[in-house]
C-alpha cells in the first residue's frame, strides 16, 4: 500500500467540495504539469461511481481513472475500490482551519512504487 499525507489550510467545508466536486477534481487530479483531467464524474454515495479521464495535454496518452465507493462519511472517509480491483482510501482529519488528507492505496503493478508515491 503506499500512504500520501498533506494537510490544507482551509475548512473541512472547503477542502471536502474541492475533493467531491467534477469541477474541483478537474483542477487538481493529474500527476504531471503535462497532464490534466478533462472529464470528471463522481457519484459520491455507497455504490456510486466515479470516472476521471486524464490525459497528457499533448494528446498523446490518456486513460479513465474509474471505480465504485464502498464506504462514504460526510467530511471523515471515502473508501472505494476501482475496476482492477484494487482499493483505498481517503481520511479527512478536521483541525478546525486546517485538514489533513491521507490517502492509502494499492498501487498499479505497470508503475514502480517509488514513482506513483511521487505522483
């Protein structure tokens, strides 16, 4: 599993809608500069599903990022599991102005470790 942590200076309010909303993940959900996320859904509910394509802005590679949740608590947790079967999960710790987001994930077995950890 790999563990990636980063806390925000901003309302658990804030921080969850930035996460949850298409437009929002948009903005921030892609590995690289090169790359961006032209199309996102999120059904954020028990069973609900979500689609990210992300693609390199050149065009030339893209892929959907895409799964179920299987656990959802309102500005706590967001687990899911995507469609090759691995899972994670996402962890809001609200400090009041502030909140830590740690993700834990499988990762992909055509990636090394080291490089999606820097991802």
């Amino acid at each position: 599993m790999i563990t990636v942590q980063n806390t925000i200076d901003a309302s658990i309010d804030k921080v969850w809608n930035f996460w949850i909303l298409p437009e929002h993940i948009q903005n921030w959900n892609y590995p690289f500069d090169e790359w961006h996320t032209p199309h996102a859904e999120n059904d954020l509910q028990v069973k609900g599903k979500f689609k990210y394509k992300m693609a390199a802005k050149d065009k030339s590679e893209s892929f959907d990022f895409e799964g179920e949740y299987t656990k959802v608590e309102k500005f706590k947790l967001i687990e899911y599991k995507l469609l090759d079967d691995r899972t994670g999960s996402v962890l809001f710790e609200n400090y009041g102005d502030k909140v830590k987001i740690t993700e834990v994930f499988e990762p992909t077995k055509n990636d090394s470790e080291s490089m999606q950890k820097n991802w």
